[in-house]
C-alpha cells in the first residue's frame, strides 16, 4: 500500500513557520534571545504576505521567504546566519554566504526555502 499525506497538511505544517522578524545573525542562534539581541547584526520586519507556498523541488510541499532588502544593520560583524523568528519563539535558521556587515549601513537577504518530502 502506497503512503499519502495530503498537501494541506504539510502546508499547515509550513505556516507554523511563518514568523514577523528577520535577523541576520554572526552565529547560529538556538534560541529567540540569541537570534533577537545576541548574535543580530541585522533585521526587519516580515510577514506572511512574504512566503509562497508550492510544490516541493522533489516532493511534497515548500514555502519560500521571499528575499529581503535594505535590512538596517545595528551592529558591526561578519554575518553568517539568518533567522526566522515570531514574538516567542526561534522559528528557522539557515546559513548565507559569510559577509561583513557596518553598523549603519543595510543588507539585502537572498530568498530561501523550507521543504517537506512526501511519504515514503
């Protein structure tokens, strides 16, 4: 017998991923506090009017953040790390190419994808 989830499923699953904050970070961060004030270099605001959802590149389902531009940067360093956060929890982090950020300047984000397979 062949597996099934239906896509409404896996797209429920992918709107818990939907955060209001986006951070780009000098470290990984493990926690919202990390990710907030920690490691931040950089954030803005986002908002599900941000994500797409669709079928998965293999499988299944993924919702893409769309790329972000002129995110202030609040603080000097080498970023390596963005993060995904809502007003209580630590959503999604994902690496990016390392950079060097200057306080007082802006950084743009490229887009990035979170996807669920089927079955198997």
């Amino acid at each position: 017998m062949a597996k099934f989830t239906n896509d409404l499923v896996m797209d429920a699953a992918l709107d818990a991923l939907v955060g209001n904050q986006i951070h780009v970070c000098s470290a990984q961060p493990t926690t919202r506090a990390e990710a907030v004030t920690t490691y931040n270099l950089a954030s803005g605001a986002i908002s599900g009017a941000n994500y797409t959802k669709a079928n998965g590149d293999t499988s299944g389902r993924k919702t893409t953040l769309a790329a972000q531009s002129g995110l202030s940067i609040t603080t000097t360093g080498s970023a390596t790390h963005v993060a995904i956060t809502d007003a209580t929890s630590l959503l999604e982090v994902t690496t990016c190419a390392t950079q060097a950020l200057t306080s007082g300047g802006t950084v743009d984000t490229s887009a990035f994808d979170h996807e669920i397979g089927d079955p198997t």
